[in-house]
C-alpha cells in the first residue's frame, strides 16, 4: 500500500451515515406503523406494513394511499449542456421534453443492458431532475464526461417525497388549497407556495390509477403529512408500506429492481443483466436519435429479434405462481423460462405475473409450475398461461383530465 493513502474508520468520514436513518417523515409514520415493521432502502427505513397490507392496498384502489418515497435517490442536473448530456445518456428523446413534465427513461451500457430506470423531471431550459431507486451518481459522472457545461448533484436529502395514489387523491389536494391541480394533465407538474416555501406536484406513480408524488423541502414534510391525515380522514387516506405498493404496481404493468430485473452494474454472472427490449421497453428506444448509450447493440439486438421477452401472464387457477419455472409443456420437460413476480389480483380478480420467457418459446403454449402449501402440505400443480398485452389494471380515472372525485 502507498504511504500516502491512509484509511479511516465510516464514522470518521461525514457523508457515511451510521445505522438506519429517518425519512423526513418518520415523526409522523412510526406512530401509525401499529407493527413497526421497516425494511431498509437507501439506508433510511421504510415502512414494510402499517396494520395489514391488504388494506392498504385497497386504499390505493378505492380511496386514497400515502408512500413515503423520500428514500428515493434525486440528483439534479444543471448547465448549457445538461439536455444534451441526458439526451446521450438515456434512450428517450431529452431535447424535446417539454419543461414541467416527467418522462419515464431508462439508461444502458454500451452493450445495451439496463444500469436502471427512473423518471426525468425537467424542471426548466437548463434544469432536471432524476429519480431511480438506486444510486447512480458515479454512473452520471462517467456518462457526463466530455461535457463540460453540466453540473451534477445528490439532492436525496434535499427532497422530502410522498405519493399519494387512488381515486380521490385529487379531491383530497383540492381541498388542501392546491387550486387547479385538477388540471394537471398526466407526467406534468404544478408549484404551489406551501410551508417555507413551495411543494412541486407531479401527476406520477406507480400504482397505474390515479394519482400525484409530492416534491418538497425536509422541514415543511411534517406539516404537510399532518395536513393530508387531518382533511384525508374524510377521503379514506391511509398509509401504505413496501408490500401494498408492490400489489399495487404488478397489477399496473411496472417493473421493479433486483426483482423483475438486475442492473447491469450489479450482476455477477453474464447474462443475468437485462437489456430493455427484453423488459418490454422498446416503446421508450427512441432510434431516431443518431446516439444514445446502447443504440447499436440494442439496434442489432431489435433487428434480430434473438432476445427474451417479459411477458404479461393470466395464470388458471388461483395459486400465486411465485418463483415458478415455466415451461413449453404440460409435462414440465422443456423449460422454457422462469416467472419474475406473480400474485393474485384482488381488483382483476385473475391469478397474473411476470414471466421471462426465451425468443423461441415467445409465440408458444406456456405452463407454470407451482408449488403451494395447504396445512403446512407442499403440493404441485401444472397451470397453463395466457399473454395479456395490456395492464392488468388501469382505470380510465388515471388519464382523465380533469379526474372525477371519487
């Protein structure tokens, strides 16, 4: 080892956190997290169940939900040369992106697989930001160099973040004084003064219905869960924790990480990263643009049509067929792929899942081998599938503009 470098202890250094960490929220969410169940994310806890994750799923469904995204990363990115970076780095057209709207995007390596996906805000001529779940800033770093006139900053801990998703979420922000949020068209923005100074809403999720993610600054967070839980209370507000949100997005057809799919940069083995032509993303490869981090792979890729599809599935029966293999056959001899998320919908009232199907098996019969427990028994049952093209949930509700109340 050099004698220059010297090696300190994480609690030395000021930017490691020690232990689990608070969302700006956790004042106020820890005192209805009846269990105190919490998972880790980014290093801050987030609530795994309130009181029981059905209800709260339902709330999302037929009144009104609040997830705390705050341990979401958020970078900022500023500068002349800020559009024109993102627009080489991500695979949808930045150039174009019209100010205060979001644009879902994911960015690749140059062989074409997913590093991670999240949702670009542009917040002016020269000013964006990006959401993902996992950090990504020494990604950002690398895919700006050579543009000198692009500043690139962490702002997770800068943002306090809530969803608030279901039908009458937007009854439940007019009544808080956001006047004309009803407006607000699908992925755009609003500002409206509030607190210390000013909250930013989107009308984004990830639940497919309808519904808005609340952007603000870390000390007015407080006030404003209050103010959602004391007018909420006659709009059926209720809290939702990880496992209600992870029903509510595979019936609206989103993808999650380190479950439907890995990042490139944390895959181990070759091939178990994913490129977004095989994650049903081909509909947000803009190959008009003459460059992107990908193009030529995912290009060549797409033309050879030699590539493993995620697949929509309606499953007979109703035996969740979490982690099944899946196969060409009802005898379970030629397997075929391997189902990524799967449960049974209460809304759809259908047994659905995510299924990673290889290219030649795309257009064939499918079976699910399902393996489920009844009085402690484990027992087999073969089921066959059906592709479903569409989401398994999307209410005309969650486009309409200006949405009904309830």
């Amino acid at each position: 080892m050099s004698p220059q470098v010297q090696l300190q202890s994480a609690d030395r250094i000021a930017h490691v956190h020690q232990g689990i960490l608070p969302t700006p929220f956790h004042s106020r969410s820890s005192r209805l997290n009846l269990n105190q169940q919490w998972s880790e994310w980014n290093g801050f806890a987030s609530a795994v169940y309130y009181a029981d994750a059905h209800m709260e799923y339902f709330a999302s469904r037929n009144t009104c939900g609040v997830f705390d995204v705050s341990p979401m990363r958020k970078y900022r990115f500023t500068g002349a040369q800020a559009a024109g970076m993102l627009d080489r780095m991500v695979t949808r057209d930045v150039i174009g992106q019209a100010v205060d709207t979001v644009a879902y995007n994911v960015w690749c390596t140059d062989a074409g697989r997913v590093v991670d996906d999240g949702t670009l805000f542009r917040l002016g001529p020269h000013e964006f930001m990006l959401c993902c779940a996992d950090p990504c800033y020494d990604w950002f770093r690398l895919a700006a160099v050579g543009f000198d006139a692009v500043e690139i900053s962490d702002i997770s801990e800068d943002v306090a973040a809530l969803a608030l998703q279901g039908p009458t979420s937007c009854a439940l922000l007019k009544a808080l004084g956001f006047t004309g949020i009803e407006k607000c068209k699908p992925f755009q923005i609003r500002r409206f003064a509030f607190g210390s100074g000013e909250i930013m809403i989107s009308r984004t999720g990830y639940t497919g219905d309808l519904g808005y993610e609340l952007w603000l600054a870390p000390q007015d967070a407080e006030q404003l869960w209050d103010a959602l839980f004391e007018k909420g209370a006659l709009y059926g507000v209720r809290p939702m924790g990880d496992e209600s949100l992870e029903m509510a997005r595979l019936e609206a057809g989103f993808l999650a990480p380190d479950v439907d799919f890995h990042g490139a940069l944390h895959t181990v083995q070759r091939g178990h990263d994913h490129s977004p032509l095989e994650l049903g993303l081909g509909w947000i490869l803009n190959f008009k643009k003459p460059h992107f981090s990908g193009r030529s792979a995912l290009l060549a890729q797409k033309e050879s049509g030699d590539y493993r599809r995620l697949l929509k599935l309606d499953i007979e029966g109703n035996k969740p067929a979490q982690h099944s293999i899946l196969y060409a056959d009802h005898k379970c001899a030629n397997e075929i792929g391997y189902v990524t998320s799967a449960m049974w919908s209460p809304v759809v009232k259908a047994n659905i899942a995510y299924g990673l199907v290889d290219a030649k098996y795309f257009d064939g019969p499918i079976w699910a081998e399902i393996y489920h427990q009844n009085e402690l028994r484990w027992l087999r049952k073969v089921a066959r599938c059906t592709r479903v093209n569409k989401p398994f949930w999307s209410p005309e509700r969650a486009r309409a503009t200006p949405p009904p109340d309830c």
